[in-house]
C-alpha cells in the first residue's frame, strides 16, 4: 500500500510569475506545450518559474522571462506586493512540481514590452539554449486569464488580476 503524503509537511515552492503588458493593455500568455490530462481549453497561462537559491525575486522575473519567450525588451511597471499561492489538487500531491512541493508560492510582477514582437520565441527560446515550455503566444485581455489557466490557479489569477489591473489600467493612462 503506497504511503499517504501529508501535504502539511509539503513545502511550497517559491516562484515568479510575470504579466508582460503590450501598448495596447493586453497580457502575454503562453500556450503550454499539450501535457497529459491538461485539457486544451486550460493550456493557457503567463510565464512564471523557480527561484534559484540566492537569486534575487525581481533577477529570476527577468531570467524566467527570458527564458520562456526570448523577451528581455521591458520596463517595470509594477511589483505585487505579497506573495499569491495555490495549491496543487489532491490527484497532483506527490507527482507534479517534481513531488516535493504542495503548490507554489509566487511573486509576480508587470513589466511593459518595449521591443519589436521579432524578438518573442517561444519555440526556441533563450536564444536557443532553453527547453520550450510553450508551443504558441497572443496577446489576450486580463480579465480572460482566469478561465485559461488550469482550474486549480484560477483563484489565483483571479486575485492577480484584481491587484495589477488598475496598476495597467494607469499604465495604459500615460
């Protein structure tokens, strides 16, 4: 009989998430690369990822960034002021997030595309020397996120957007 996982033991894993902002007041979102049991439909979500040790939150914005989509033409725009978290359902404990972790901690930030859309790869991102993570890209509006990204971190984009929104809102105002 497998052993039972105690998520309260579980930690979380510390992350970034970035919204990337175009002149338009639309978000980036990538399409995950198709994973077994994701319906197509929650494939969408923002660039996010890990924290390396003694990295700096803001640094790992710009790498993961990077890293994902080949982008590194931004201005910040803003900093979410506390961490956002979700945890990871019941049938993923112990599988997902290399089963360490019960969910993911994460510190997002808005940051404004400055360049030219040539400069987004997500097909061979980091100028090549990165795994794909997403298979395609769009601009979308904010408020769709929620209802694109996997059920379990709809709370959390929903939270996400409440906070950035007027922060582009303004952005979009200058």
């Amino acid at each position: 009989m497998p052993k039972a996982i105690d998520r309260e033991r579980m930690p979380y894993r510390f992350c970034v998430g970035i919204c990337l902002i175009n002149d338009a007041g639309q978000v980036f979102a990538g399409r995950r690369k198709p994973k077994a049991g994701v319906p197509q439909a929650f494939e969408w979500q923002f660039p996010q990822g890990g924290i390396d040790k003694g990295e700096d939150a803001l640094a790992a914005a710009k790498r993961e960034l990077f890293e994902e989509t080949n982008i590194s033409s931004i201005d910040l725009i803003y900093e979410v002021p506390k961490w956002l978290s979700y945890d990871l359902p019941e049938e993923l404990l112990g599988k997902a997030l290399k089963g360490k972790y019960r969910g993911q901690q994460q510190r997002w930030y808005v940051f404004k595309f400055t360049g030219d859309e040539s400069e987004i790869n997500v097909t061979q991102p980091a100028n090549g020397e990165h795994p794909a993570e997403f298979s395609e890209w769009a601009w979308r509006d904010i408020e769709d996120m929620p209802d694109l990204i996997v059920p379990f971190k709809k709370a959390l984009y929903e939270e996400l957007v409440a906070l950035v929104q007027p922060q582009i809102e303004a952005e979009q105002q200058k």
